[in-house]
C-alpha cells in the first residue's frame, strides 16, 4: 500500500471506480465499538489498520482528507494496546480513529486552512481539543478537508481538492467543515472534529445525514483553531449518532486558560443524562422563520412532519417569533469579514506560510496574499475591510452589531416562553457541485437558518429527520436536518432531546451507497464481532 502520509490529489472521475467492501465494525457507532476494544476482542492497532486500509481504498475518490498521518496513528495505536495490557489507564477514547479539520493546530502535522498561503506549514503545538482527544486515547488519523480559512459552504473553496458527498458523490458535502462531515459519514473514522462560525457544523451534518453540534460560545475551547472570526467561531463535533455526539462533546468541553473567552462551568455528564427521559420539554416552531424566501417546500413539509413527531413523543409545541433573525444573513456577512480582515492580515508572508518575493515589502505583501488567498477569502478580506474602515464604521460594523445584539435578545425572550427552539438546519438539500459558485448570494443562502444562532452564541444541534428526492433533477434521496436550539450551556437538554427522537427515527444507522453500493443498507450490531477479519 502506497504510503499515506500525504494524500494525492482527486481525479475528477475517480469516484466512478469499484470499490472493495468496508470492514462492517468501522460501520458500527463508536459507543458499540469501544466496549470491544476495552475488552480485548479487538485490539486499536487491528482497528486502526482497519481505518487506514478504508481511506486508503475510499478516500482517493471521496476527497475527506488533506493528511493523513499512518505512521504516527500506527505508533500511537501499538502504544495504547501495550499501555492497556499493562493495565495502565488509557483514557475513555483509547484506540479510537478519529479525524480534525484542518484548521486545528497539531504539534509536527501540516495545518494549512484549506489555503496555499499555509501550505507547507507545520504546527508547533496542540490545540487544547487535539490535547483532550489524545488524553482520552483517541487516535487522531489526519486532518480533513475545508473551505479555505472556514469561508464556505461546500467545500468546494478548498484550495487543494473537491470533497464529494457519500450519499451522492455529484454533490456537495456542505462547508465549511465537509471534509470532517463525510469521512464520518463514509465510515472512514468513528468521530470527527469541526468548527462553526456561521453554520459550519450544522450544515454539512444536515447535507450528509449526521448529528453534529455547536456548543455554547465559550464551552470548548478554541486555543489552537486558526482563526476566523473571534467572536463567532466554535469547535463542536460530527458523530453518527446521539451517544457518540455526547462522548465527543463530553471529551473536548470544559474551561481552559490558555483561551480567554472561555467559560469556567464544569462539564456536566452529556453521556449519562442520554439514560435519563429530557420530560415534556417546551419547544418553539417560528413560523416566521419557515416563510423565508429560499425554504424548499419539500424541506419544510419534511420539518413538519418532524415537529408532529415530537409532539408524539410528548413535547409540547408552542409557536414563537424571532422578528430579527431574518436579518442574519446581512449582519453575519458585516460582521465575520471584519473580524476576518483582522484575523488574516498576520498572513503576510514574513513569518510563516507562502513567501512571494516583490520589489519591496508592500510589493512582496501583494503578491503573497494575491497568490496565496482564494477568490472567497479576497472577496471577504475586502468587504470586511470597508466596512471598518474610516467613515464606513459606525454605518456598516456597528450597526450589525446593535442588529446581533437584537437577533440575541430575540432568543432570550423566546427562551422565556419554551426550553428548546426547532428550526430546518438548510433550506435545501446539498446541491450540485458548481450550481452556486457563481452566485455568492446564493451560496450564502445555505446558511440561513445557522447564523442566527451563531450570532446569538448558542448551543444547537443538527440531526438528520428524513432522506428526500432531490427537487432540481434526477439523484438519490438526499438527508435533512432539524436544528434544536438550546439556550446558552444547555447543551444537555439539547443532547437529551435529539436522543429521544433519535431513538423513534432508526435514521442513524442508514449506511450511504459510496460504501456498500446498496442504498439504505443497514447493519445489523451483533454481526460485529462476528464477522471482524472476514472481509
């Protein structure tokens, strides 16, 4: 087998090839697995062989990776299983194939952003997330591919490779996190690692069919995460069900120094709390909010249908109005770009990344940035610009931000009245590669259920409730998710609530036909330990 430690690039065509089949246990939700593990049935280093052996057959036509580190997950699963049989502790996660999107910093491993302007670049030290997954025991297999510094939303702004959807590889996996989103989906590791400013979870989650989630601003920390927008972005997680969400969110949560908008609460038990009934929580539908222009009607009837099953679960549904969240989209698009324009004008060529050399600094400035940033990142960098700059301030920055804090304030009051807000994740299906590069607008559109709540600093989740023909043409059935929106550190209650409606669905262990070309196969738990090794 061909070396993994960096990944070729994608033929546009490669995805047309046959595959072999996946080994059914990397199929399996890793709160299923890791029992196995700590009893001795199997062991990391045969799981994450496993794993290594699965992107290395699936990967070259799904394009999830940018990096992927084989000898050092080798190293660090022979380690675990020696620590384990000498009855040393190894962490709740040990010997788990995991994966982070690669805009988190890990020591020794290239961190590029999704840009050539840090193309070659090699962290000198971990993200606090990267610490807490390695002290679990987790084996961190590579980093995923984004869109170029978390600006997108289909990754298809990645300046080095397309990422393809497993449900439909014609289609985009969402963005900017979509690299992190389909290698779960495509079983190529048990949890992934992503972050979200405006949407960058909750969208691809919803475009690829799992549960992701976005904590409460401040719940995890973002020491480590190449910035964005300070004030907006968040690292949360990708998982393929409920259980293994709240493992994710219980590893990664929690105070730390080293970041100063951290919170100082103590981490509740997410996983425990699953065992426990969430009781007739109150949970707001805004009607106002399914009458934005760009809702598909096949998306909304889907929702519907989704809000009737939860009050047969026995939620009691009360409707709500968030009169300012339709003024999202304009206010995020002020606000991310400025703190964008701030946050990327240490790219500058001098101290790290990409160096184009010029006639003088301002000269060698230009052509490092023209060379080394995307038409996206440009594009941002320059609006974000104007709008802090002199006599454009007060009219564009801060007034989005009297508009952000009226958006919050609209969920506080809703909060008064219910304990959770449902709301779609997108207004659409993932789409096509292609159909919205031209039309920034229409790209952005993607996200206009996100940023709301993104700009307000909530904790919300996403959770596929149905697979639906696609309305623009011919396809498989495609995922959609609902958003369940908690106030802040409510992060329990959320968990709770999807769990129960994850219970009723039997969504979650639908398997994609990019990894068993049979459209809604479904494994069975108890072939697990069965069938290791036969195929």
């Amino acid at each position: 087998m061909p070396s993994l430690e960096c990944l070729p690039s994608r033929e546009a065509k490669g995805y047309q090839r046959k595959r072999k089949m996946i080994n059914p246990l990397l199929m399996q939700p890793a709160h299923r697995v890791l029992p196995l593990l700590r009893a001795g049935e199997i062991s990391s280093v045969e799981l994450v062989r496993a794993a290594l052996d699965w992107i290395a057959e699936a990967d070259p036509d799904l394009g999830a990776f940018l990096y992927v580190a084989e000898a050092r997950a080798m190293a660090r699963a022979i380690s675990i299983d020696k620590a384990r049989h000498q009855g040393e502790e190894v962490g709740p996660l040990a010997g788990l194939p995991v994966a982070l999107k690669d805009n988190m910093c890990q020591r020794d491993t290239p961190t590029t952003c999704g840009s050539r302007i840090l193309e070659g670049f090699r962290s000198p030290y971990d993200a606090t997330v990267v610490r807490k997954l390695e002290e679990a025991g987790a084996v961190i297999l590579g980093k995923c591919n984004m869109d170029e510094f978390a600006m997108g939303s289909s990754t298809e702004n990645s300046a080095f490779q397309q990422t393809r959807n497993p449900w439909d590889l014609e289609r985009v996996p969402g963005g900017s996190s979509g690299g992190s989103a389909a290698a779960v989906t495509a079983g190529e590791v048990y949890l992934s690692l992503g972050s979200d400013t405006g949407g960058s979870i909750r969208q691809p989650a919803s475009f690829c069919g799992l549960p992701g989630m976005k904590p409460t601003y401040g719940r995890v920390s973002r020491y480590g995460l190449v910035a964005f927008a300070s004030s907006l972005d968040q690292i949360g997680a990708f998982a393929r069900n409920i259980p293994d969400l709240a493992l994710a969110m219980q590893t990664i949560s929690g105070h730390d120094s080293l970041d100063s908008t951290s919170l100082p609460e103590a981490v509740p038990d997410y996983l425990g709390a699953l065992q426990r009934e969430p009781g007739a929580l109150r949970v707001g539908v805004a009607k106002d909010q399914l009458a934005l222009e760009g809702l598909s009607p096949s998306v909304r009837q889907i929702f519907e249908e989704a809000i009737a099953k939860l009050a047969g679960l026995g939620f009691l549904l009360e409707e709500v109005t968030l009169p300012h969240a339709s003024y999202g989209l304009p206010t995020y698009y002020l606000i991310a770009p400025a703190e964008c324009s701030a946050n990327l004008a240490r790219f500058d060529g001098i101290r790290y990344g990409l160096r184009e050399e010029g006639r003088d600094l301002f000269d060698q400035y230009c052509r490092t940035r023209r060379q080394g940033f995307g038409a996206e990142v440009r594009r941002r960098i320059m609006v974000g610009t104007y709008a802090l700059s002199a006599g454009y301030r007060e009219a564009f920055y801060l007034k989005a931000q009297k508009v952000r804090t009226l958006i919050r304030q609209d969920f506080t009051e809703a909060f008064k009245r219910v304990d959770l807000i449902a709301l779609p994740t997108t207004p659409t299906v993932a789409f096509r590669f292609g159909e919205r590069t031209e039309d920034p607008l229409s790209m952005y559109m993607a996200d206009l259920f996100t940023i709301p709540i993104s700009l307000a600093g909530l904790p919300a989740l996403s959770l596929p409730i149905d697979w639906i023909p696609p309305e623009e043409g011919e396809g498989p059935p495609m995922p959609v998710g609902m958003q369940l929106v908690g106030p802040a550190m409510a992060e329990t209650r959320v968990l709770q609530a999807a769990y129960c409606y994850e219970k009723s669905s039997g969504l979650h262990d639908l398997i994609p036909s990019f990894v068993n070309d049979r459209k809604g196969l479904r494994f069975d738990p108890q072939q697990c330990s069965q069938i290791w090794g036969q195929i």
